[in-house]
C-alpha cells in the first residue's frame, strides 16, 4: 500500500520500494480491492518482496511499518507500526490503508516542503518530531 501511494502521490520527491520482513507470496485479494476504493491499482509491478533483497544502506530513509526491528542500517528508519489487517475483515484493510495513506501524504508534503526551503529533509524538526 505505502509504495503505491508513494507512486501515485509522490513520484515528484520519492523514489519508492516495499518490502517486509515475513512478505505474503501474493498481493492479498483485500489490498487489491481496498487499493481499486482510492483509484489506485496494484496489477502492475507490485509484489511482496523480502527486505533482504534491498541493500538497506543505499537508501536515503527508511520507514518501518512493522512492529519488527529492521537489520542494522546507517540508514535514518522512520517507524510507525501499523496492526497487520490479515487477521482482520475488509474494513480492517481499510483502517490500515486510511493510516497508510495519511503518513505517506504527510511524508510527501515534508519532501516537497523542504525541497522549496533547499533544506535537508532528513534532519528537519518536523521530521523527527512525526518519527
């Protein structure tokens, strides 16, 4: 969810990848149709994708949606730990898409905001005090 909003918001300041630490073998039937609710399909170039895959160092931030520790990363890791929906009905798809959606947007409005003050969106105030 975080990296199609990512994708579909913010393209102009994010260059987005997802992956989880325990990823599902398939893109659940409920991300897909929760997903399709905002506009926004998943059918092309989305797959769940195991953290391992990604040199962790070489990105500029991290955001850990997981209640997991990440490996250890000089990476700056942003973490808001959101309830897993798979055990929950459509509407919990829902709840976490509503709370993955609002963190995205709010994260792109800081990467645009800082862009426009040529500040270090990495390090600002607004950054640490949303982390």
């Amino acid at each position: 969810m975080a990296e199609a909003f990512a994708r579909a918001y913010g393209g102009d300041v994010l260059e987005p990848s997802s992956a989880g630490i325990s990823p599902a073998s398939r893109i659940s039937r409920r991300t897909t149709l929760v997903m399709e609710e905002k506009g926004i399909s998943l059918a092309d170039g989305f797959a769940p994708k195991h953290i391992s895959t990604f040199p962790l160092d070489d990105f500029d931030v991290i955001v850990n949606l997981s209640e997991y520790s990440l490996p250890d990363t000089s990476t700056l890791v942003l973490k808001r730990a959101l309830r897993d929906p798979t055990t929950g009905d459509t509407d919990a798809f829902r709840d976490v898409r509503e709370d993955v959606e609002q963190l995205v947007s709010f994260l792109i409005k800081h990467f645009r905001r800082a862009r426009e003050l040529q500040l270090d969106p990495l390090y600002s105030e607004e950054c640490a005090a949303a982390s």
